[in-house]
C-alpha cells in the first residue's frame, strides 16, 4: 500500500493508520529520496509505538552521514536506528557504500539488525550477493576517515548553496538533509534535462516518482556546482 506524502516528507500518522492486519513490512527512507526530508529519531519512535510489534520497519539510511552531519549542525536528533536494533525492536537498517563513499559501482551495502532476521533473510541471499572485490573496497572505504570527513563538509557548505542560488531564481526548493536538492519547476521539466544533458551534466527528473515538475540535483565539488548552477539557470531562461 502506497500513503500520500506530507509536506514532501511521510504522513506518520496516516501510515499507522493504514496498517492492517495484512501489514508484514514499512519502508521508511531517512532521509526520504527525492525529496531529501528528515524523520527524527522521536518520530522514528512515534511510529514504532503506533504499529504493531509484528510489523516489519526497515529503515533505509544511506544519507546516514550527510544527514547526521546536518543534524548536529541544526541541533535535532536524527537517529538512534541502532539502539533499536539492540533494544530487540522489530527494525533492520540499512546502509549503503554508494553515497558518503563513492563506491556506487560496487554496488555494496549493509544490513543491521538481530540475529533472528538475519537467519531468515540469508535462506534468500544470493550465494554471490558480494563480490570479494567489492568487500575489500568497503572496507577501504571505512578506514578512509578523511575521504568521509572531506565529503560531509563539502556537501554542508554546498548545499545551501545551491540552495539559495535556485530559491533566489524563483524556484521552489525544499531544504535537504540529504546530498541532493530537489526542485520544483512548476513546469515539464524533461526538456531541461535534456538540454542539461548536451552539455554533459546529468540531472533527475522525477517523472518515474509521479513528480514531472521536478528535477533532482546532486551536490558535487565547488567547480561543479557551479557550473550546474549556469548551465540550469541559462537553461531555464530559454
């Protein structure tokens, strides 16, 4: 079952209500993709204590660390996901190699939760889910406290950036946890993305996610973003 958003973020409330006994599983993206909202850890726990203990959270972290970063910047506890897990609640959290690290390639992630659902998922886990490669470069990845450290900060001191850059000019924008902005056009924006895309600079447009007003930009480096920001904004005029 499928429940409306709510000011471009989840309707807490109208999932809990939909649960029904048919209800096994609740995915729940924290940050949300495409939007880039937040639910708070006392949201998170709001939700638990509104569903039944036999339903399945699974709760989908792969901005764990752009989000945390933002969180402690704006005071507002984000997660406390695995205290869940080690409180025996009925939650896997999910993360991911592919953002804070840059191993999207790779295609490697991670599960955590009690030992018990881990046993049931490995009866469907693929004997060769994980390449040996793949680990090793994951676990590169985690000893590489710099590369995190660098990425974190620059996404924080960018996204605002772009941020103000596309609410000055008019476009709704809706402020991000996340390492990605997500704009609202108010129009077909397919054809801007096709002339962003002559000049070799790939956006999302959301027209799979039912938004086909919207774009979806990630956060690179300073050069570019803005070089994005340019190419958008001239763009948009034509």
């Amino acid at each position: 079952m499928q429940v409306p958003t709510l000011e471009n973020g989840y309707d807490l409330q109208a999932i809990a209500k939909t649960v029904n006994r048919d209800t096994r599983v609740i995915f729940l993206a924290n940050p949300n993709n495409p939007t880039g909202t937040l639910v708070t850890a006392e949201e998170t726990d709001w939700l638990l204590n509104h569903i039944p203990e036999s339903v399945l959270l699974v709760i989908d972290e792969a901005y764990y660390e752009f989000a945390q970063d933002f969180a402690s910047k704006k005071k507002v506890s984000y997660s406390h996901s695995f205290e869940l897990v080690r409180e025996r609640r009925n939650v896997i959290v999910l993360r991911t190699f592919s953002k804070v690290h840059g191993l999207a390639g790779v295609r490697v992630g991670y599960g955590y939760c009690s030992t018990g659902l881990v046993a049931r998922l490995n009866v469907q886990r693929s004997i060769y889910a994980v390449s040996r490669v793949a680990q090793a470069a994951a676990v590169g990845a985690l000893q590489d406290g710099g590369h995190i450290q660098r990425t974190v900060e620059n996404n924080s001191a960018e996204a605002p950036r772009i941020e103000k850059a596309l609410s000055s000019a008019g476009y709704k924008i809706v402020p991000t946890w996340a390492n990605f902005i997500f704009c609202d056009l108010e129009k077909d924006a397919r054809p801007i993305r096709e002339k962003l895309k002559t000049e070799q600079i790939r956006v999302r447009a959301l027209d799979a996610w039912g938004i086909p007003t919207a774009l979806r930009f990630t956060v690179g480096t300073p050069e570019q973003n803005t070089q994005l920001l340019d190419a958008f904004l001239d763009a948009a005029r034509t």
